[in-house]
C-alpha cells in the first residue's frame, strides 16, 4: 500500500504538473511553504502509521523534491521509500522558486513544531535511587510525556533507529521533554552504541565504534543507557567523583558488563569496588522474560535461582538477580546495589515503560542517565 503526495512549491499549482486526474490513491497536495509544511506532513505521518503506510510516491519539482528532502530526513526514516516523480514545468516563477524555505530554516519550522505538541500520557517521569548521591544528577524516564504517536513507541521513545517509525526530530523533542524535567542539557547526552557485550568506553579516550559501557569523572557529560527489557545500570563514586553507566541485556550479563564497568572505575580513576552504589533501573522480570534451555543453563549455573523452571522447554530467567550476584562476587556491597527502587516488569507494566518482549520489533526505549553536577548544583542536590 502507497500514499501519493503532490509536493508544490509556492507559485505554482496542481495543474502545472499534468498529471492524469485518474490518479490512485488519491493525492494529498502539499505545499512546500514555510510554516505549514510541517504540519501537513506530521499528519500525513500519522495518518500513514495507522494504516502501515511506508511507500510514498511524490509528484513534485526538481527544486520541490530538494525542498521535500530536507524535511523527510527530519519527520522520517529509512522505514520510509519515497518515490520522487519529477516534472518539468514552465508555470512557476523563479521568483517563486526562491521563497523555498532553506535548510537551516526548515530545522527551526519543525523543531518549533515538535515543541508545542501537547505531551501524551501525561507529563514527563523521572524515577530516581535513594542510593546515588545528591551530588550527582540520575534518573530513570518511563514511557510519559512526549510526542511519539506510534502506540508501540508511545510517547517518550528516545531512540531513533532506521528500522522504526520514530523520525530523529521527534526523538530529540522527546529527548529535550526529558532533559527539562529531570534538569540537564540535553545536549550533553551521550548514549553507549550497544553492542550486547562488555566493552566499556573511559570517556575522553578514543571513543570505540561500539560499547556497552562508559566511564568518566568529567562535568559535562551526562552518560546514559537504553533499555527496552535490557537494564540500563547507574554508577557512582561519591568520594572520587566518578560515575558510570551500562547497557546490560542477558547477553551483556552474561559477558561480565556490570562488573566490567566497575573494574573499569577502579583501574582508570582509582575508586574502590565497595564505595561504589549501583542503581539497576526498569528490566523485563523473571515473570515474562525466557531463553531457550540451552541459553538459560548459563544463568542456571551462575546462581539456581536465576532460573525457577530449568526443565521448561524455555526457562524463565531473571537477569536482574543475575546482575546483582556479579556484582557482590566483584566486591560490590550488597547494600550498595538498589535492584528494588524501581523493580516493576518492562513488559507487564504497559502504562509505564516500553518492552520489546511485549511490543516486538517496533518498540521504545527508555533511559537511564546520570552525570556529576556543577559545584553549585551539588549544594542543591544535597538539600533535596
């Protein structure tokens, strides 16, 4: 299924194209002005979504194509095909050619946009650990308060990936909705580019073109990582002001990343394995969360309880627990791991967070994030 779109640049008309007026589907015509294109693409999305649309063919100009570009790469991704028909006309202006809207211009009429969308689902959470100090800033984002409209990616998706429908422009909205809320510039985010293993990335070092994990004791950096079932893991030294995060799925827990980090902390910055608190945010549970037996006879041998049904054809394993029996073997105090502040299933809570055992292969993605506050900021954050 197709959706076919006239783009038109300002000047001109439908007529100026001469297309047959038998077209199938029906065309949507669009006009590449500021102020309104975005708009009328944004609802076209949402229209699309709905009825699975990813092929679009377009009917338009040689310059109303280039004008279209810049705006697809922002409100899509590489989900989409858009198929330009290109016609010569002789019915427009050039005068009217140079009233296209820009590159830098068409950025600011869709970041605009995105910004006065009311927030779905409520406004923006942050759940926090008791465990790490005020002296640093953390958090953990459900899936409230942004603009994403796709239902699995609904609403705070912060993730874009060509293979989903949410556009970069929507996820960095989403992203900026949450540095807000939680307090921080959300253009000092930096996410691990997950690999499902144990690497870990010292920050300001050559940065790996994939890890699961980082490290640092700079200001200025807010580290963070995704978890969709996966658990994003927080760090913190409050003596050495040094703080980490990781990305841990069954694969990374498997591969040591939790413990990987820590050894990291200490090797690189020094810090001790029992002053560091360890804050393990929202992971698919126990409950819904199974491996083939043969996968799960890793957990089964780590620790019996990690699998309560080892006989089943697919075990149910608990990943967390996993984790926290690593990190006490590493020397981690087991009063200085928080497994339990936010401890609900990504996939049985809905309302709250994304899953992708639940959602399947379109599905969001939430954070956990964390970063060493300015002095001044630290005085505040130990007051709260």
């Amino acid at each position: 299924m197709e959706a076919v779109l006239l783009a038109l640049l300002p000047g001109c008309s439908a007529s100026c194209l001469r297309l047959s007026p038998s077209l199938s589907p029906p065309p949507l015509v669009l006009r590449l002005d500021s102020g309104s294109t975005t708009e009328t693409l944004f609802r076209f999305k949402l229209t699309a979504d709905q009825l699975g649309i990813s092929t679009v063919r377009v009917h338009t100009t040689a310059r109303g194509r280039d004008v279209l570009r810049r705006y697809q790469q922002l409100l899509f991704t590489s989900l989409y095909t858009f198929d330009y028909q290109v016609h010569d006309i002789t019915c427009c202006t050039d005068h009217a050619h140079k009233r296209s809207p820009g590159g830098k211009e068409v950025e600011e009429e869709v970041s605009g946009f995105l910004q006065q969308l009311p927030a779905q689902g409520g406004g923006v959470q942050v759940l926090t650990s008791p465990l790490i100090p005020g002296c640093f800033g953390h958090g953990f984002s459900t899936r409230a308060g942004g603009v994403s409209s796709v239902a699995s990616l609904s609403s705070l998706n912060l993730f874009s990936s060509s293979r989903r429908r949410d556009s970069v422009s929507v996820v960095q909205e989403n992203r900026r909705r949450l540095a807000l809320k939680a307090g921080f510039n959300a253009r000092d985010l930096q996410l691990v580019k997950v690999d499902h293993g144990s690497a870990v990335w010292v920050v300001g070092g050559a940065e790996p073109e994939r890890y699961d994990a980082m490290v640092t004791d700079q200001r200025g950096r807010v580290l963070a990582a995704p978890g969709a079932d996966c658990m994003p893991l927080l760090f913190a030294d409050r003596g050495s002001k040094v703080i980490g995060a990781a990305h841990a799925g069954w694969k990374g827990t498997l591969e040591g990343v939790a413990m990987a980090t820590v050894g990291a902390m200490v090797t690189e910055f020094g810090c001790r394995a029992r002053d560091i608190v360890v804050a393990v945010g929202p992971s698919v549970g126990g409950c819904c969360f199974t491996l083939d037996r043969e996968q799960a006879l890793h957990f089964l041998l780590l620790h019996p309880d990690c699998v309560k049904d080892p006989e089943a054809e697919r075990p149910h394993v608990n990943i967390r627990l996993a984790n926290r029996i690593l990190l006490e073997r590493g020397g981690v105090q087991p009063g200085n791991i928080d497994d339990s502040s936010v401890s609900e299933c990504t996939s049985c809570h809905t309302e709250l967070f994304f899953s992708h055992v639940r959602d399947g292969l379109n599905f969001g993605t939430q954070l956990g994030f964390l970063w060493i506050r300015e002095e001044e900021e630290e005085e505040e954050g130990e007051r709260d």
